[in-house]
C-alpha cells in the first residue's frame, strides 16, 4: 500500500475529508490534521507535511488550505518536498511528469471538489518522465 500523508487547516477540512472517503482503496493514509473546522495557521500543516515527507513516513502527500498558497508555502521549505499547487487536472499531471512533485496541494475555496478529485487521481497515476527533467528536478537542491 502507498503511504501518503494528507493535511489541512480549517479551509480545507471538507475537501480532506472527502479524498480521504474517495481514495481509500490501495492508500494508507497518514491524517496529519486538522481535524475540525475551527480556525488553525496554515504554516503548522505545512510543518507537518514537511517532516512526514522528509522523515520517509510518507512517499507522497496531498496539502488543502483556503487557496493552497500558504499551505504550500510552508511544506517548501523542507528539502525533500516538491509542493505544486495545482488547478486543473493538466497542472497535476504536468507537476508529476516533468517535476516530480511528491506533494499536490489545492485550494479548498479555489476548485470544486469535482476538480480536486480529477486533480488527486492525475498525481497519483501519473509517472515521472525522468530524462531531461531529471537535471532540472536534481538542480533544485543547488537552491537551497
């Protein structure tokens, strides 16, 4: 089974619910939090997904806030994750193929649940194309 870790604040409660419901076959998830609706920071999810994907707890992770930005922000900041914020079902597979994004995060109040669906099922069936990208995924590391 894949482990992937998923987390959220208040904005993204409803959407990490409902991926939660709809991928578990095959998946075992690593519920980071929140888990309510109350207000939280961002920034501590992101915290949370950072160490889960750089500790190995996880192989890959999903982040939701209000609009993703914040939350993806904060997983940045740790070496190991590749965060890409995500819209459409063209940027989930894009981020998988050509940048080996290991964490997909979405705006809770940006898409509708229909699209966050199609968005986590294309970064979890979509393979790295390796090749001329690897250089460029292998040259974040000299941002740091």
């Amino acid at each position: 089974m894949t482990k992937v870790a998923i987390a959220c604040d208040h904005g993204g409660f409803e959407f990490k619910t409902m991926i939660m419901d709809t991928f578990k076959d095959g998946i075992d998830w690593i519920d980071l939090g929140t888990h309510g609706k109350d207000s939280v920071n961002y920034a501590d999810y992101g915290r949370a997904m950072g160490r889960a994907i750089t500790e190995g707890k996880a192989e890959k992770g999903i982040l939701i806030c209000g609009s993703g930005i914040g939350i993806s922000i904060a997983a940045n900041r740790f070496p190991a994750v590749r965060a890409a914020l995500c819209t459409n079902v063209t940027m989930a597979r894009l981020c998988r193929r050509h940048n080996d994004a290991n964490v997909l995060a979405l705006g809770g109040r940006i898409i509708g649940p229909a699209v966050a669906v199609e968005c986590v099922n294309t970064f979890f069936n979509t393979e790295f194309e390796g090749g001329r990208h690897q250089a460029r995924v292998d040259s974040l590391s000299a941002c740091l």
